[in-house]
C-alpha cells in the first residue's frame, strides 16, 4: 500500500472530483430550489464522485477500461 496522501493532495484531487462531476444549472433546477440561482454548477449524484475518485485513486484500473474501450473500437471515452 502507498504512503497516506497530504492534506493538499486530497484537497486539490476533491476539487479535481467536484469539477467533473458538476453539471451546469438549468432553469428547472431554478424553479425547484431558488436557492441554485447564484450556484455555478450542481452535483447531482454522490456516485459519479465516487466512481472518479477510484479511477484517480487506481489508475491502472482506469488505464486497462481505456484500454479495453479502444480495443472495441469506442474511441470516444470522454
């Protein structure tokens, strides 16, 4: 097992997280909670977190699904 990661190192890898799983407001969000008028984004679901946060955490897990995505010829894995 790898050394215990820094304060900062988890710090930047949530921010990291967050940033890609946020999607953007849209009015019915509005409409249903006044109070995401100002939010920049919405997390909408804890899982698509924590499914980043094992491929970041294990990248040789991510590594070998890009891999197996561009052997069956899915070249789009964004």
């Amino acid at each position: 097992m790898g050394s215990p990661t820094t304060r900062m190192q988890d710090a930047v890898r949530i921010l990291m997280l967050i940033d890609n799983a946020v999607e953007s407001v849209t009015e019915t969000d509005i409409a249903d909670d006044a109070a995401l008028e100002t939010a920049v984004g919405v997390v909408r679901t804890q899982v698509r977190l924590q499914k980043l946060d094992f491929w970041v955490r294990n990248p040789d897990y991510l590594a070998n699904e890009l891999l197996n995505d561009f052997e069956n010829g899915d070249r789009d894995t964004a």
